[in-house]
C-alpha cells in the first residue's frame, strides 16, 4: 500500500517545486538601500536636471479607481464613446520610443488590435488599427512645450516624467515631501518621492514617484486614496533600455487602405495637454470655471453647458449608468474625484468627499 | 480533424469573397483587411478557431490517446510487449503534440493558400500601422502558428492525464474540451483577475503581439512558461496515475 503511495510522489513533488519557484519569483527583490541618501530638494533637482534621454521600454498603467470595469471580451468592436471609460478602467500596457525632443513613439497595446502615437521631427501621426484610421498633425515649426505632445488627448497612458513633472508643479505648502526607502523599478535602483498632502478634507492618501538614482528620470507614478491599499492610479515601467532605439521605429507612413484624417493644427495648447491638466476642458471657453478653496481640497465649477463629459451628446445613457442619484443632482464618484452633477446642469468637482460639493454647491 | 480545420480557412474566404465589403471594426478581427490583402484569411481563421475549434480538436486527440486505447480493449496487448508504460505514455503525448503542431499549420496555410488565390496579395499592414513585405509576411504567420502550437501544448497534456483516468474515450474528451472552455470564461471576468495568469489559456489570444513592429517577444515566452509549468504539472500526475492504474482491458 505505501509503495503505491510512494509512486505518487512525482506528481506531489513538481506542483510543489512550480509553487516554490513562483513563490520565490514573486517575493520582492530587496534593494537594500544601495543609492546614497537624498533629501526631498535634491531628488526634486535630479528630476529637474535629467534631460530626455534616449530609451525604449514598456510602460504599464492600471487603475482601481472603483469605476464598474467592463470584461474584455477580445475580438469584439469598441464605440469610441466608451473608449475613454475603457481607459480608466482596465489595465493597459505600452510600450515608449524615445530619442531627443522631437522623436517619439508610444504603442498602447491592446488585445489584437494596438494604437500608435508617432512623432518624428514636427510630423505627428496616429494610428488606430481597430478602424484602420491614420490622423496626422502638422506642427508649427517652433514648436513651444513640444515634448508635451505626446500626451495629447488620443493616447491617455502618460508616460512618468510627464505626470511627475506635473505632479511636483503642484507642490506647495499643503504637502509634506519625503523620501522613501529605495525601491526597484524595470530593474533599476530608484528614489521614492512621496506626496503627502497635510489636509484631511482631499481622497488623495499619497503620491508616490519613482526617480532612477543614475539618470533623475521618473520611472513610476503611484496615487493611492485614503483608505485604499492597492493604488487607485499607477503608471510605471515594467522594462526599460537606455540608448536610441532603431530610427525606423520612428517613421511613419500611413498604410495602404487606411483612413487618413488631417488633424487642423491648434493655435494654443488645449486645456487636456498634459502638461496643464490640473485646469481642465473649458479654460478656453468665455465662461471660466469657479475655484473654492485651495490645495487638495479645492472644489472647481463648471456653468452649465460647459464641461466636457457631461454636455457630450452620448453622454446621458453612460452617465444614468455611472452615476448615483443624491440630493440636488447626481454623483459620480470615483476613489480620487467626485463630480457632482447638479440638476441645473452645473457640475462641481474635487478631490473631496461628497458634502464638501453638495456645500461648495450651495454656495453659489 | 485536419480537413475540418482546413474547411474554416476556406469558409471565410468565400464569404467574404460573396458577400459585400465588411466594415472596418465589425466581426472577427482583422475580417476586413480580407479584401485587401488574401493573406489575412489566416489570421483570422487563427483568431476564429482559437477559442473553439482548435481546442476541441485537441480535446478529442488528447483524450483518445490512453482511454481510446483502453475502450477498444487494446491497452493490455500494448503493455504486454516490454516497452514499458513510461514509454507508450511519452509515445502518446508525443503524437498529440504532432498533432497540435500540425493544427494551427494548416489553418494558417490553408487560408494564405485560398486568400492568394480569391484576393490580391501584397504589402501586409501590421497593428503598429507599418507594412511588411508579403514574404516576412508568410515568416509572421508561420510564427503565430507556432505559438498557438506551444499555447496548445498545455492544454494536450491536461487531456493526457485525463485520458488515463477512464476508459471510455467520449467522456475524456469532452472533459478536456469543456476545461478549455470554463478557462476561457475564467479568463473573461475580471473580477479573478489575480487567477488569470494562472489559467493555461490566458495568452491565447496575444498572438497578436507578433503583428506588432517591432516584435513583442513578452507573450511568447510567458506563454512558453506557463505551457511548460502546466505540460510538467500534468504529465507528473499522467504518469503517476498511469503507472499505478490496474489495466483490465
């Protein structure tokens, strides 16, 4: 009887040796703290100092922003008017091209099908292989900001240093900066910048960055909300190669059969560049919205009829699904924002919980 | 089984052939690159046939290899000679991963061979948006058949193990069929997301990742992993339930 027992070792045996092998894979690689200690100013120098470098790596972003996440389901075909929920919702991974300012590519990946942003000297092209749809964008000559194109308005994964550049504009009074312990990002030793903001009013818990040790470039991005373990918001790479990638990653030429759309070039930057996000949508409208209060737990309003999402014509079907009814409007309420919809068409919207909207509301 | 395969290829082809021009973003993916370009009706008889139709072919090869034998009462005569059982295993394991290699083959060249032949062929457009010349093109499909042959590995040693256990070939292979398919719905909620690398089907369908420019080689070697963990984890219990099991037919 045991050596029938015994014979089944193997199959025990391998199962086990795979569990140990992931276990062991999986554990965190402790660095150990090998890069010499930084105060808060001088990682913020190293980020300020590093210049754009050539690299190529693969970003991955992912979000637990609490929103309803829909199941990939693969082959199936996606309406654009639901392609920017989809983007703050699932997982998504893409890879980053990288040589000087004016070269540039980000592929995000998805599922049998793939968008391209290319930037090759002023030429901007992008690609979408679920339609077969080519844009192209003529910039002016002089470009101004030129580096923040990437990050416009198509290809929401940003990369790091673009968000870390925007996050530590904000830096101000209401926030203890501190540096963690060294983490390990893509393989590289890197500083941990941590945000903390001082008020107890704002749903952002903490802002971590990752800053390469060697280079001061931003590897990863991490918004945590208060009372959340998992991150709400990370963008981070998952590899990455210094030194100029092959120049024919850059060029780019629509292929045959596509749909070609000429993009008209924009005489100032649009308020969803990434570089001025923190003042969203309707700052070029003659109706500007109304800020109350300060730091993290300002409230923004928007006059009826203004803000982006909410006067779209699509908008009202998704809305009813993503929203909550509460007392003078509705609520759509994620772990960082909360947007009140008011029934007199106004939305008012912060990083704060729900009364402080209903009172910024009632104000006006 | 291979005719059937060979027959999907074919299927599409002809009725895109018949029918009218399909919209960009409808259907399959990439059904409406078809009309340009012929050698696309392998990649979309490869999209089509992964969830299914591959995989219950390989469930019927897979569970017919010890419980087919053990059904028609041929096993006993086949441990009678001294070849050990460790050997008619492997012998049987090998001949389905014959199989799951040919499979995948023959659709991909099936339906470059019909879309040459209904379809213009010429520079194929990748997902990143470049082109390739039709002979890099061809290297690229034969590379997808090959992964969707190592995706498929797994999932003919689960239907092995399975075979060992019964002797009557139908229940083996519908077993193995239906595994494929709770894995693949498994692999759709995401709610179980932290299950999902886990589940021997969940880069089946990223064979995607080499139609991109350049190259993404990510999926291919997680998928070779997982394939090996699973061929390992399976074959240890197919071999341990074989050489215990008391043959009587």
């Amino acid at each position: 009887m045991t050596r029938k027992w015994l014979r089944w070792l193997p199959a025990v045996a391998v199962p086990a040796v795979i569990a140990a092998g992931a276990l062991a894979g999986s554990l965190p690689a402790s660095a150990g703290d090998p890069l010499p200690t930084k105060t808060p100013e001088q990682v913020l120098q190293l980020i300020a100092q590093h210049r754009t470098p050539a690299l190529s790596g693969t970003l991955e972003q992912s979000s637990e922003l609490g929103l309803p996440e829909l199941p990939k389901t693969g082959t199936g075909p996606d309406s654009s008017s639901t392609a920017w929920l989809e983007l703050l919702t699932g997982p998504h991974t893409a890879r980053v091209y990288r040589d000087g300012p004016d070269n540039a590519r980000i592929q995000v990946m998805d599922r049998l099908a793939e968008r391209n942003a290319v930037r090759h000297g002023n030429e901007v092209w992008f690609y979408n292989s679920k339609d077969n749809t080519a844009s192209h964008l003529q910039l002016p000559a002089n470009p101004a900001g030129a580096a923040n194109h990437r990050g416009d308005g198509r290809d929401a994964t940003a990369t790091p240093d673009q968000l870390a550049t925007m996050l530590l504009a904000k830096i101000e009074p209401g926030t203890d900066v501190t540096v963690g312990a060294d983490v390990q990002v893509a393989g590289r030793a890197a500083y941990n910048l941590v945000l903390t903001p001082k008020s107890d009013a704002t749903l952002v818990g903490s802002i971590a960055v990752a800053v390469d040790g060697q280079t001061g470039l931003p590897l990863g991005v991490e918004i945590k909300a208060r009372g959340q373990a998992d991150p709400a918001f990370r963008v981070t790479y998952t590899s990455l190669t210094l030194g100029a990638p092959d120049a024919s990653v850059f060029t780019f030429s629509p292929p045959p059969g596509a749909t070609v759309q000429e993009i008209p070039v924009p005489e100032h930057k649009r308020g969803n560049d990434a570089g001025n996000a923190a003042a969203p949508a309707a700052k070029d409208s003659a109706r500007k919205p109304a800020v109350t209060g300060s730091g993290w737990d300002s409230v923004v309003e928007f006059p009826a009829g203004t803000a982006g999402p909410a006067s779209d014509a699509k908008a009202p079907a998704l809305l009813e699904q993503a929203t909550v009814p509460v007392q003078g409007g509705r609520l759509l309420s994620t772990a960082l924002v909360n947007v009140l919809v008011l029934d007199d068409g106004r939305v008012v919207a912060g990083s704060v919980p729900l009364e402080r909207l209903q009172a910024a509301a009632a104000q006006k | 089984m291979l005719c059937a395969l060979a027959a999907i290829p074919v299927l599409i082809a002809v009725a895109v052939r018949v029918s009218s021009a399909v919209p960009p973003g409808r259907g399959p993916a990439f059904l409406d690159r078809i009309a340009q370009n012929g050698l696309f009706v392998g990649v979309t008889a490869m999209v089509v046939s992964v969830p299914l139709f591959l995989p219950l072919t390989v469930g019927v090869v897979a569970g017919d290899t010890i419980a087919g034998e053990a059904g028609l009462g041929t096993l006993r005569y086949l441990l009678v000679a001294p070849a050990g059982r460790i050997r008619l295993l492997i012998v049987k394991y090998a001949g389905t991963a014959l199989f799951v290699l040919v499979a995948p083959l023959v659709v991909a060249l099936t339906g470059a061979g019909i879309g040459a032949a209904l379809f213009p062929v010429g520079p194929v457009t990748l997902l990143s948006g470049d082109t390739i010349e039709p002979g890099e093109a061809v290297v690229r499909l034969l590379l997808i058949a090959a992964y969707l042959a190592v995706s498929l590995l797994g999932l003919s040693a689960i239907g092995l193990f399975i075979s060992t256990l019964t002797d009557v070939p139908v229940g083996a292979m519908a077993a193995t069929v239906v595994l494929s398919v709770v894995a693949q719905v498994l692999d759709a909620l995401p709610q179980l997301g932290s299950l999902h690398p886990w589940l021997f089907s969940h880069y089946w369908l990223d064979f995607g990742d080499l139609l991109r420019q350049p190259v993404s080689w990510d999926a291919f070697a997680g998928n070779a992993v997982l394939q090996g963990g699973y061929i390992a984890v399976f074959g240890a219990l197919a071999y341990c339930r074989f050489i215990t099991k008391d043959v009587l037919s």
